[in-house]
C-alpha cells in the first residue's frame, strides 16, 4: 500500500536551482531518506524504499554524496574490534 504525499512549491525555486519538479522530489526524497537515516529512525534498506533505489544505489548514492555508510563512534568502534578479536581468537 502506499500513501501519497503532495505539496506546492513556487515555480520560481525550480527556475532558480535550475530543475524540474522530477529531480526535485528525488532529491528531496534523498535528502529526507538520508536525514531519516541519520537519525536512525530508519534503516538503510528503508531509506533507500523512500528515495526510490535499491541497496546497492542507494550506498553508490551515498559514497557520490560522501555521506559515511557505517558512522560509528570510536566506543562502539571498540567494542567490534574486541568482539572480533575475542571471536577470531576462539577460531
């Protein structure tokens, strides 16, 4: 099911970034998607659902944007080498 979603904009904002309504929403889509995704509020497979791509496009789209995939701080950084270690150490 989906839902649809509409809003106006005036015609001078297209004219001025020099696009039509088509890139328009799929760049406001990304950028929403990617706000979304920072936030953590959706995964990536879902954000990449609402931009409009599928996984792999959607980390493409995101290396082009040098946007990080993985933004990890350096406590959960920590945490993954120790449990790879200890992991790999059991091996």
């Amino acid at each position: 099911m989906q839902t649809e979603i509409a809003f106006s904009i005036d015609n001078s904002i297209l004219l001025s970034l020099k696009i039509d309504k088509e890139e328009f929403v799929r760049d406001a889509l990304f950028q929403y998607s990617l706000f979304l995704y920072r936030k953590g509020k959706v995964s990536l497979g879902k954000a990449a659902q609402l931009a409009g791509y599928d996984k792999i496009e959607y980390i493409w789209k995101l290396q082009l944007e040098k946007e990080p995939i993985f933004d990890y701080d350096d406590i959960e950084m920590n945490e993954m080498i120790s449990t790879a270690k200890s992991i790999s150490s059991k091996l």
